[in-house]
C-alpha cells in the first residue's frame, strides 16, 4: 500500500502539470488570435478613413476649382454690371437734363396763353397743359434727386436749423392742398426751442412727400395729423391720416424705389405717381443720421408715417 501511494503520487503531479501546460499554451494562442483579429479590424477602419479623406480631398479640389471659375465669371458680371448701372446713371442725368429747359418753355408759355385768351374753353385746355407739365415737372425733379443718389452726389448743406422752420415753409402749399381735396389737417403744438444740424430744404422736401402722400391716399371728409414729439435726443415728427392704410407685408417694401403697395387696389391712385417719394425721403433721413418707418392697423386702417433726426 505504501509503495502505492510513493508510485501515484508523482505520477498524479506529473499529469496535473501537464494538463496546465496544455491549458496555458491553449490560453496563450486564443489571445494572439484575438488580438490579430482586433488588429486587422483597426486596419481596416483606418484604410476605410485613408479612402474617404483621399475621397473628400479629391472632391475639394474639384470644388475649389469649380469655385475659382465661378469667382472669375462673377467678377465680370459685376464689372458688366457696374458699366451698365454707370450707363443708366448717365442716361438718367441726360433725359433729365434734356427734358427739364422744353418743359419750363410749355409751362411758362401755357400760363402766358391762359392770361392772354378770352375763350373759355381754351383757358380751360390751356389749364391741362399747364397742370401737366408741374406733374412731369415734380417727375424730373424726383428723377434728378434719383440720379444724383445713384451717383452718390446727392449732398446736405446743414447748417443750423429752428425744426419748425421745416414745417413752417412748406405748409401754407399743403394747407391748401388738402382742402382742395377735402382732407382736414390738424396741425398740433410745435416745438419751441428745438434746433438740428441739418439740411433745411431737403427735410422740407421730406415732411412735404409725406403729407402729400397721407392727402392723397385719404378719402375727402377724414382728417390727417401733424404731431411733433421729442424722444432723448431725436425729435420726431409723426404724419398720421386715416386713409386708404398698408398690408402688414408692405410697411418696409414701400421705402424701395419705385415701389407702389400692391394690394392696394386703386389703380387711379397708383398712376398719380412713380413710388418715388419715400425712397428719396429715406435717403434724406438717413443722411442726417436719423429713420423713418410706417405704421398701419392694416388696409382701410389708416397709416403713420414717422422720422426721427437727432437734435443739436
Ligand atoms: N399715407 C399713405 N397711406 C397709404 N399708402 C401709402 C401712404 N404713403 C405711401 N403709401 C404707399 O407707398 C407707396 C410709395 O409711396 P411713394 O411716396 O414713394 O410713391 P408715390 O406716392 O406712389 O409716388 P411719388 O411719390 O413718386 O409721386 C405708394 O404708392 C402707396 O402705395
Ligand atoms: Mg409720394
């Protein structure tokens, strides 16, 4: 029994180490198997990513050259198109020019002929041409203000400026305007004491295209309003009427020149103009560093027209 057990004993050990032999060297081989698959997996990626950026690299080459063709055929549609605005601009200017010395010959002629003549049905042609010629003339004048904007010439003399002194030059000419056309015209409190360094002439121009715009575009029998407010250091002068008013989608469109609301739909009104007062009135504004904007409860509604310039 003794010599049994001597004899198992080393015989046991010598199978027990080498079935940890077997497990080891077994262990061993799964991981490097393991790790090569990963490695080849991570090749693999990273080739897949090599392709792509190859890829997306040859695509931005391609890009930029198509980039740099576009670039060149712009930068000759813009120097077409800067010689063909200069061709306009001069255009303008002749017309302009060429127009303005026939028209003031029409006009004084016409005026001397009413004097003249004895019949009336004469006196009253002679009125219509007389009528027409001051629209074409306000036409020119509106076209020469537009050329000299384009042209980038048209300066503000400012100097000093009393701010009702605007108002007060130009109103006795609207006054009766808006009484020709049955409009009434409220003017509110002026302000005292409120002077701007500005350019008296245009911001009458300015005041004038709007309450010559809310006489038009009222129906005879409602009322328009002239108010003045001060705002820190801006005064702003409000033309409020209740008139034909403005679709919410058209308040800012209308500063654009030639520019005429579409959806309102009296086309008599329209014709009585080219929809170029406000865009010369914005143009004024904003050379004296100040806004104007236009303000409706909608069609029907009436509408305020406003602009602020800062004070001295
Ligand atoms: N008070 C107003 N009420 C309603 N719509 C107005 C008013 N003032 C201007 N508009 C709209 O804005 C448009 C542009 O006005 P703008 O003064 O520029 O041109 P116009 O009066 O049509 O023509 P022009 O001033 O060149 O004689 C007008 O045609 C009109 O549709
Ligand atoms: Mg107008």
């Amino acid at each position: 029994m003794e010599i049994l057990i001597i004899v198992a004993i080393p015989i046991a050990l010598l199978l027990l180490g080498g079935a940890f032999l077997v497990v080891g060297q077994t262990s061993s081989f799964l991981q490097s198997t393991y790790f090569n698959s990963r490695q080849r997996h991570s090749d693999m990626i990273i080739q897949q990513y090599m392709n792509n950026l190859i890829l997306a690299q040859t695509q931005i080459s391609r890009r930029s050259r198509e980039l740099e063709l576009l670039a060149g055929k712009l930068d000759l549609s813009n120097q077409e198109l800067a010689r063909l605005n200069d061709m306009k601009s001069k255009f303008l200017s002749m017309v302009v020019h060429d127009v303005r010395t026939p028209l003031s010959s029409i006009k004084g002629f016409s005026e001397l002929m009413i004097k003249k003549t004895t019949d009336k049905k004469s006196a009253e042609y002679l009125k219509n041409i007389s009528l027409a010629s001051d629209q074409l003339g306000r036409l020119i004048s509106d076209l020469t203000d537009l050329a000299m904007i384009e042209a980038g010439k048209l300066k503000m003399e400012k100097t000093r400026v009393h701010f009702p002194e605007i108002a007060w030059e130009i109103l006795p000419a609207i006054r009766i305007n808006a009484q020709k056309r049955g409009v009434e015209l409220i003017e509110h409190q002026f302000p005292e004491e409120i002077y701007i360094d500005g350019d008296k002439f245009r911001l009458s121009q300015v005041l004038m295209n709007l309450l010559n715009n809310a006489i038009k575009f009222t129906p005879a029998g409602k009322r328009i309003d002239l108010s003045f407010r001060k705002e820190g250091r801006h005064i702003v002068t409000s033309v409020k009427d209740s008139g034909i008013g403005l679709h919410p989608s058209e308040t800012k469109k209308i500063f654009e020149k030639f520019y005429q609301a579409k959806h309102q739909k009296d086309e008599k009104l329209r014709k009585q103009g080219w929809g170029l007062g406000l865009s010369i009135a914005q143009e004024i504004v904003h050379s004296h560093s100040g806004e104007i904007w236009a303000q409706s409860a909608g069609l029907g509604k009436g509408s305020t027209f406003s602009f602020k310039v800062p004070v001295d």
